[in-house]
C-alpha cells in the first residue's frame, strides 16, 4: 500500500525547512541590526523561490498523470519467453508509446507478483529524443529465485518529479506465470521395493504380504472357512465375521512415495523459501533415480487430493508444492501402501513421533535436515567474512535473516529429538543433511 502513498520523504524535510525559513522572515527585525534585515529579506526571496519549485514540480507530476490516464492504451508490457527450464529469471520489456514526463523527472515501474512481492525499481529512457511526447521504455530481467510458482500480476508505473516530493503510482494488470522448476542433486543410491499390487506384471525380488495382513474382517458366508471365525466377536456382537487370509504374491506394480509438507512454526519468508528449495531438490533427485526402473511411481503430496504419476507433470507439481500447517503426516501416510515416506526437521517431535509408529520395517523413510541450507552457505572462513566483500548478496542476507529467527534455537533441541526417534524405529532410514 506504501507504494500508492504520493509523499516523498523528501516532501516533509522539504516542508520542515520552508516553515523554518517562513517563520525566520516573519520575525520582527531589529533597527540596530542591519545584518537581520539583509537575511530576512534574503529568507523572504528563498521562500518565493522554494514555493515557486514546488508548484512547478507538483504540476508538472499531475500533468504527467493525467494525460496517462486518459492514455493507458499506451502502455504495453511484454513477457519474453524464456528460453531454457531451469532459468530462473524473466525478461520484460516495458514501452509506452507517448507519455508526458514530469519537469526534469522521471517514469519508473516495479513489477508485481505473487501478490506481496516487487521486482527491483526500473528507470524508463527515451526511445526518441527531441520529442514532445517521446516513446519510452525498457528492458529488464526480474529474478525468481526460488523452485515455486511465480504469477505476474502487474505493473506499477510511478511518475516522479525532480526533488522527488511526489511519486503518483498507477498499477496496470499483467496475467503471466512462471514455474521454476527442482534440480538434481548428487545422493546415495537407494533401493526401494514396491508394496501395491495393480497388475501382475512386473516381479518383485520378496513376496509380500498383501490383502490385509490378517488385520482385515469381513462376514461369514457359507463357502468360508469356519477354522477363520472370529469366536470373541461372535460372543459379543452375536454376528458370525472372519479374518481375510493374507496372501504371499512375488508381484508388484507401484512405488508409492508420501511427501509431508507439515510445518507450524514461523520463519522469515526468504528462509522458508530456501528450505523449501533444499526439500524439493532432494525429492526430485530421489525420483529421478527411481524412475529408471519398472515400476510405476507416484507421489501423495499432503496438499493434493489426488497421487501424481505422469511424469511430465512431477517436476512442476514438486515445484507448486508449499509448507502448510493442516495435514499432519501421520493422518496423511498409508503405511500398508507407502513404500517411501519423505520427512523433514521442522516436524514436531510429537508428530514424528506418531508417524514413525506406524511405519513398518518395509517403508523407507527419507530424512531430510532441511536447515543444512544454511550451513551450505556459511562455509566462507571467518577471516573472509570480515576483509572480503560477499559474492552473493543475497545469501548474505538470507543467512542474517536466519540468524535473527527465534524458532531455530528450538530447532537445535528438535533436531536431536528426531535423532533418537528415528533410531528407535523399526523402519529402513537415510538421513540426508
């Protein structure tokens, strides 16, 4: 909202030092001061000359935006494609036709996306020069940083005078969508054995269990076995039921793999989006590993209804995948068909916990300390720190935002928590930190 605010700071000092000089000149003089007399007159000739200023540029701003208005069909943003995936970054070119420019001022646009988020400030040039309504514009590229969805909604274009009292700001809708999508990272080699059965095509090294395990009822009927009969139930309930038999088959046809998003603590914006980035990668990498052999994967995102199986739409749905604070893992993880379950360090302990209980010593569960980003970008020696500047600015500042976070001195103690948890599991582990 800030940004549709007209004043300046530069517009209160400018206030402050025009009452100043006002009230100066206004004082009663001295008839044995000569020299009082000189600055009250020299005050009285600056305030005229600061007032005249002002009006000028506050005109010449208001003359800008009106001929705007009633030309916005000027203005034209245009979306360069990018040419590779994995390029997090788009080009804009921003032109507008005819435009009126404030006295000696300037035309800039920020653009905005993802609802909150501003692009860094652009100045507008002339395309021709010696032109009363000169053609201006543009080029830039905006950084995406992160592997999430990004959606360009506007441009906010600011008409600002010389001093910089006044920044009149329009905002001009733009429909576009990016998808910076996950990239691979080296990891150990894993092997995971399927535990669904949708056809009998594809053979398994282990017979497996399947239809229940023996932890599946249904009612007695004549052609059952009667040696299957649940007698303490019957002694209850009055209601004849019997155990499904399990069944060992070699077959197997799906590799089912849970990946939990839960998270209810509160970090800066720019940290969860790291983490989130060192989740995913990691996610990506595992399933392109895997996908190499016979078996069909899919993958339960805790945010979405439905598993994913297409291939093609795997990389973009890790991409859109988000932390949120309503699915707990244990009531989202199927361990009679899960044969993967990805976690992270910001679980609770307690939700861990649950989680963990359920696994058998089938399920690979996949750990992931996701606040390693962190000490991946602090591997700079200390003496570096103080005498060389950062190369990257902006992981300076996403560790400093870090830094500053409450929540991660929880972390510590948490993190030993999951330690001891996933030792005392009966489930298969790979700690990636």
């Amino acid at each position: 909202m800030m940004q549709f605010f007209p004043l300046r700071l530069n517009f209160f000092v400018f206030l402050f030092l025009v009452i100043l000089i006002y009230r100066f000149a206004q004082q009663p003089a001295i008839d044995t001061s000569s020299f009082h007399h000189f600055l009250a007159l020299m005050s009285k000739i600056g305030f005229v000359i600061l007032v005249v200023v002002f009006v000028l540029s506050l005109l010449s701003a208001v003359a800008a935006c009106l001929y705007f208005i009633r030309h916005r069909h000027f203005f034209n943003v245009q979306i360069i494609k990018r040419e590779k995936e994995d390029e997090h970054s788009v080009h804009v070119k921003t032109t507008i036709e005819k435009i009126v420019r404030p006295l000696l001022g300037n035309i800039s646009v920020r653009y905005l996306y993802n609802e909150t988020e501003l692009s860094p400030q652009f100045i507008l040039s002339n395309k021709k020069y010696f032109s009363v309504l000169p053609e201006m514009g543009h080029e830039s590229s905006i950084e995406l940083p992160n592997i999430k969805e990004y959606n360009l909604e506007g441009a906010l274009l600011s008409f600002q005078d010389l001093f910089r009292f006044f920044s009149f700001t329009f905002k001009n809708s733009i429909q576009s969508q990016f998808i910076n999508l996950p990239y691979e990272v080296a990891q150990k080699k894993l092997a995971v054995e399927p535990k669904t059965t949708q056809t009998d095509e594809v053979r398994t090294n282990t017979l497996r269990k399947i239809s229940g395990e023996w932890l599946e009822y249904k009612k007695y009927e004549a052609t059952d076995d009667i040696r299957r009969i649940v007698w303490k139930a019957y002694a209850r309930n009055r209601e004849l039921i019997i155990r499904q038999q399990e069944v060992l088959s070699p077959f197997a046809s799906h590799i089912n793999c849970y990946i939990s998003f839960y998270n209810d603590k509160f970090f800066p914006q720019n940290a969860l989006d790291a983490m989130s980035d060192f989740y995913k990668n990691y996610v990506w990498s595992f399933y392109k590993e895997i996908s190499a052999t016979d078996f069909e994967i899919k993958l339960h995102f805790d945010q979405f209804k439905l598993p994913i199986a297409e291939s093609s739409l795997i990389a973009e749905q890790i991409a859109q995948a988000n932390w949120q604070d309503e699915q707990f893992p244990n009531d989202f993880f199927d361990p009679q068909k899960g044969s993967v379950l990805f976690l992270h360090s910001l679980i609770p302990s307690p939700e861990m916990e649950k989680v963990l209980a359920n696994c058998t010593k089938n399920t690979l569960i996949i750990y992931i300390d996701v606040t390693a980003i962190f000490e991946e970008k602090t591997k700079m020696p200390f003496w570096k720190k103080i005498f060389l500047k950062p190369k990257n600015i902006r992981n300076e500042e996403l560790v400093k935002s870090w830094r500053r976070s409450p929540n991660r001195f929880s972390l510590k103690n948490q993190l030993e928590e999951h330690q001891q948890l996933l030792q005392n599991t009966v489930a298969q582990i790979e700690i990636i930190s």
